[in-house]
C-alpha cells in the first residue's frame, strides 16, 4: 500500500525525499500502484523533467520518465527498437510506463530491455559522479540508485526479431543483435527467466550461433522448451544477421 505520495520540483528535494526509509522512486507508477508489500512513500519523478530524448553526436539520451510510446514515436528511436517497444506491452500501458520503471521492473520476457542489453545501453544514475552503469552490469544485481537517463548508441547496426504465438503477444524468444562500425558484435535473448540474457559480445560475428544455442541451455519454462528456444535463437540471429548486412 501507498502510505505518501511525493512531487518534487528539484533533484536534490527528490534525493531528500528518497533517503527516507521505504521510499522509492515512481515512474509511471503501473507497478508501484499495485504494490501489495510493506507500506511505502513515493517519490514521482515527473517535476524533475526528465521526460526529454536528446541526439547527442552518436548517442540518444532517453530521460528516465520518457514514456514507453514517447520513444516509440520519437523519429530518433531506431526502427528495430521500436518493434520491441511495441511488443513489450499495449498502447495504454505504453503511453503510461516510464523507460527507467520498465527497466527496473523488467523479468526476462522484456523486448524492450533485450533490445537494451544487445545495444549496451548506459544507465546515468543521478548521484554526484553522474555514475555510468552499463545494463548488463545493473541487471544481475538491480543495486539501489536513481536513473535519471538512459544512453544509446546510435552510428550502430541494429536489428531484433522474435517468435510469438500471436503478433502482439510477448515473445516466447526474441533476438536483439548489435553491430559497431568496429566489428563488434553484440547479442541478447529473451522470452524467459528473471532477466534477458546476453549471449555474445565479441570482435566480430563469428560464433554468434553457437553462443545464442549456448545462452538458451536453460530456457525451459511452461510456454516453451530450451530445444525449440535453441533452434529458435540461431534461426532469428541468423535473420538479425540478414538484416543489418542488407
Ligand atoms: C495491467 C498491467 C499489465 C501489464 N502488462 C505488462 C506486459 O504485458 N508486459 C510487461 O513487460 N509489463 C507489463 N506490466 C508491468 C509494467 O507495466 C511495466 O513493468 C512498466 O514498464 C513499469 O514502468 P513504470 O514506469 O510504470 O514503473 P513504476 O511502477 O513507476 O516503477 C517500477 C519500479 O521501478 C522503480 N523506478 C521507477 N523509476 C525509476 C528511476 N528513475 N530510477 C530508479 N528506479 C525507478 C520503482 O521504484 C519501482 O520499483 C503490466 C502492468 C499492469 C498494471
């Protein structure tokens, strides 16, 4: 239950705010309004405004309270990223979730944080040193801390795909696969577990199928088994593959 809901107008109230026990942060509030758990205070984060996505040189700087559908129409969100975004959930939760919130809150079936994962998304945490997670740093652990941006990298090569038994349902396998002007290649899966998981990031794309086969060796769950996610996962690699050297 929701004992005290807070709106700060600045950074530094909101810190103030949030290190008071059982306080969190509130981003679009579509988990946090159905808290069951201990009472808690909120702190909404929609004064701070953080709501703003910004092209920065070669990267997109995605507030933490950008909504969902916000960055699914911003003409500067990749395509492939926009197909994840609308499997992850519909339009009236989109238009409501917040990037940040659907991070923190994300299992392994997210599109949108698989997506994530492949393109090393950067989480800007609003501490004084400004401190740079990397995503697949914050995911295993999920520590503490106030996401006010998230940062990608846009002169990349990106494509996602995925397997679902209807269009709009979420994925039983999805497929997110980055590549850097360098070579560098990385890829995550999803569509199971407590979290995506990333299968490779390596000089080159060499392997990927093995290390996709490899990442789904435990993907059994009551939607799929781990031998159909395995065929699946080096079917759509190979299509992510196609497409970026298209
Ligand atoms: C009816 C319903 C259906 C749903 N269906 C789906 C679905 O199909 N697919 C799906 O993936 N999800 C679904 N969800 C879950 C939910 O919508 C998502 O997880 C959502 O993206 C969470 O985002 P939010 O901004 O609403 O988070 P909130 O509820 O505001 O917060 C979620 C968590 O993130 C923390 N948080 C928020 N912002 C920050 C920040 N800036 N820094 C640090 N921590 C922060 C909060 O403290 C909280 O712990 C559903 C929810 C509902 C209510």
């Amino acid at each position: 239950m929701i004992i005290a809901y807070h709106r700060p107008r600045s950074l530094e109230e909101a810190q103030a705010l949030l290190a008071q026990p059982n306080t969190r942060p509130l981003g679009g509030g579509t988990v946090l309004a159905r808290w069951s758990g201990a009472p808690i205070a909120v702190v909404d984060l929609q004064a701070l405004g953080w709501n703003r996505i910004e092209l920065r040189g070669n990267e997109l700087d995605v507030g933490a309270t950008v909504t969902l559908q916000q960055l699914l129409e911003s003409g500067s969100c990749p395509p492939a990223l926009k197909k994840a975004i609308y499997l992850e959930m519909p339009l009236n939760l989109r238009n409501v979730a917040t990037a940040a919130g659907t991070i923190v809150a994300c299992d392994g079936r997210s599109p949108f944080v698989t997506a994530l994962l492949a393109l090393d998304a950067k989480l800007i945490l609003a501490d004084e040193q400004e401190t740079v997670l990397p995503i697949g740093e914050y995911l295993p652990f999920r520590p503490a801390g106030l996401i006010c941006r998230i940062v990608l990298p846009m002169h990349v090569r990106f494509a996602f795909e995925h397997a679902s038994r209807t269009p709009s349902d979420l994925p039983l396998l999805c497929v997110a696969l980055t590549q850097w002007m360098t070579g560098r290649t990385r890829i995550a899966v999803g569509g199971w577990g407590t979290s995506p998981a990333l299968a490779m990031d390596g000089p080159e794309a060499s392997g990927y199928d093995a290390a996709v086969y490899n990442a789904c060796y435990h993907a059994n769950d009551e939607r799929a088994s781990a031998e159909y996610r395995k065929e699946i996962a080096m079917a759509l690699a190979r299509r992510c593959l196609a497409t970026i050297e298209a």
